[in-house]
C-alpha cells in the first residue's frame, strides 16, 4: 500500500504539468524548475504508487490507463486545496496561485488577455492560463477555474455571472464598398461577396433585427469560408467580401477606419455573455477579482 507520507504537493503539481504540456521540458519551464527535477518527481510517484503512470518514448509521451485516472484525481486535489485556502485567506491583496480561464480564441485575444494582463500585473504572485479555444471546455475534465460563454447556456450544476452581451454586425472594407455598391434595401445584398464562419451550421445566414422590431433573414452565398472569426475578419479587412462578425471583434477595426459597418441599422439580436464558475460554495477570491475587473471593463455593474 502506498504511503500517503511521500506523496508531496509538489509532486502532484509536476505530474499534472507533464501531462497537460505533454513533455518534461515544457512541464519544467512551467513549474520553473529542472527538467531532471520533474523527471525525478514523476519517477517516485509511479514508485510510490506501485503502477506506470507515464510512457516515455524519443519522441513523445503517453498516459496509461492508470495515469488517466490519477491525473484527474490530481487536479481534483488541487483545485480543492486552492478552494480550502481561499477560504481560510480571503484576502483579495495578495493573490496567489494560478488562475486557469476558457473561452474562445477571439474572445480571449480581444477582450480577455489585456484584463488578464492588468490583474497579473496588480498580483505578480498570481499566474495566468488562458486556454483559448473554440469549443467548449468542461470546467472539471479542464481543470478551469472559470469559462467565458458566448452561447445560450445549457442547464448545469455550474454557476454562472452575467459579463455582458454582444450582437453581430456586417462590416466590409472602404475598398469593398467602393467597388460593390450596396443595394439600397438590406434585402437585396444576398447578391454581395461574403465571409462565412465555416464552424456555424449556417455560415452565410443573417438572421436580421432592426431597434424598430423588423426583422430579416437575409442568406448569402460564402464566396470565402474561414473556420476561425480572426481569419474571417481579416479576409474581409482585405476586401474579400462583407462578414458577419461579433461586435467586440470589429470596434478596432472600425476605430481605424480598417473595416466599415454596413446596413448598421441591422444585427443579429443581442447574446448575454456569461462566466461559468464551478459548483461550491466559495468562489476563489482570484476568481472574485477577475469576474470583478472584467465587468468593469465591460460597463457591466
């Protein structure tokens, strides 16, 4: 039987670095140490536990079976013991940790990383993970301490904070519109070049409202697909054609004149943006202090 007395945190903490970086070099850049010092660590866990945890070829590594179910268990441990400290120290001054948040890779670039950059730099003892992603990530199997949803949410044991909200616009390039003239009534554009994001069901369709309750169905035939929102952007940024793209994603784009709003008097409706947070009865105050600054910088009260 294994003796729980030579199991360190630290040990815990190296394994699951080697198992979500997928190499013992980048698992030691993460942890800051040696990489002969995680290498060590890994080997008197699977000592300790009497089992194989990792396979280690010239090229990669693979978890066993047993390795799978200890590395859940792993970040279960810690993130429990982050909880228990929490609590015990609720203290918002100094922040320490790490802080692991999800959403998807425009929303992360666009609006996530500078307020994740400004707390880190309130709190440099804290350590940031974005895990950007356009998919949606599962808070326990990720090991997440918060996920940014941009999708009508699901029923679920997690809970969840309003952030804001955000609607879809058209937008083009000045050179796109030069050339192209827009037909007067939003219902005859179906006609004009478009940018589809190839990952929706329905790429080209724009379901359109109107402030005064009128609404379109509006669908265009993708002359270019794209499968992430930067791309599309950026082939209509280069005159590609008109795309429908999340109001957050265009602003600095249209601020410099890059990307123009076109029929601005149609979007789609308005989508809430939630942060989904584990269920428990404490919320880490890291956690707390991000929700707060990313409301903040939403206008959101």
């Amino acid at each position: 039987m294994s003796d729980l007395r030579n199991l360190t945190f630290e040990h815990l903490l190296n394994y699951i670095a080697v198992v979500e970086t997928g190499s013992f070099t980048r698992a030691a850049q993460r942890r800051g140490i040696g990489k002969t010092t995680v290498s060590d660590s890994i080997q008197r866990l699977e000592l300790q536990l009497g089992a194989s945890l990792i396979v280690r070829t010239t090229r990669r590594i693979s978890v066993t079976e047993a390795g799978a179910s200890f590395f859940e268990t792993c970040r279960e441990i810690v993130r429990l013991a982050d909880e228990a400290m929490s609590v015990v120290s609720p203290s918002q001054d100094e922040l320490r940790g790490t802080l692991r948040v999800a959403s998807s890779v425009e929303y992360s670039a666009v609006v996530l990383a500078p307020v994740l950059a400004r707390m880190q730099r309130a709190h440099p003892a804290l350590r940031i993970e974005m895990v950007s992603a356009d998919r949606l990530i599962d808070l326990i199997t990720d090991g997440v301490d918060v996920a940014i949803r941009l999708t009508e949410l699901a029923d679920s044991s997690h809970r969840a904070v309003r952030i804001g909200e955000y609607s879809k616009w058209l937008v083009a390039s000045p050179d796109f519109v030069l050339r192209n003239p827009l037909p007067e009534q939003i219902d005859d554009a179906a006609t004009l070049a478009f940018v589809g994001l190839s990952v929706l069901p329905h790429p080209a369709r724009f379901k359109a409202h109107r402030a005064d309750g009128a609404t379109r169905e509006i669908n265009f035939s993708a002359s270019v697909l794209a499968d992430t929102v930067y791309a599309c952007r950026a082939a209509a940024a280069e005159g590609a054609g008109i795309a429908l793209l999340p109001d957050f994603s265009v602003l600095a784009d249209l601020a410099t004149g890059r990307l123009v709003r076109v029929y601005p008097d149609w979007s789609t409706t308005s989508t809430a943006i939630h942060a989904l947070i584990p269920p428990g009865k404490h919320t880490a105050p890291k956690t707390r202090v991000f929700i707060d600054m990313l409301k903040a910088d939403r206008g959101v009260a």
